[in-house]
C-alpha cells in the first residue's frame, strides 16, 4: 500500500487521486469517481468533493492508497 501526505486537515477526493498518481487530471477523477469505481474506506464513493482525512485509504484500480501527515 502507497502513502501520500499532506499538510492540511484533509483533502478532497479528487485531489488525492491526482496527487496519488492514479489519475492524470482533475476530469479524469472527477469521471472514475462518478461512475463508482473508487472506494474511500472500503465504501464506493462518488462525491468528488468528499474530505479525505489522515487515516482514511482510497482504492482505484486495483491499488490502495493510505493518507498520512
């Protein structure tokens, strides 16, 4: 599992797609998350804007991704 950190409270959904390096641009996100196929904690996730805290781990494609600070 892969680690991104960021310096905030949180993140939202699609920018940590992009800084993760799953997707490559803030559409592109905005279209996997919307047809269901990332998972935020296990549970399908479809809101673009959804916060990501330190903790939470996101799947797309086969990978997971935990979020630290």
């Amino acid at each position: 599992m892969e680690t991104i950190k960021i310096r905030d409270e949180y993140i939202k959904l699609g920018q940590a797609l992009k800084l993760a390096g799953l997707v490559d641009s803030g559409v592109e996100a905005k279209i996997e998350i919307q047809e269901g196929f990332v998972k935020v904690n296990g549970e399908v996730e479809v809101q673009r804007g959804k916060k990501i805290y330190p903790g939470d781990v996101i799947e797309f494609d086969g990978q997971q991704v935990k979020v630290e600070n």
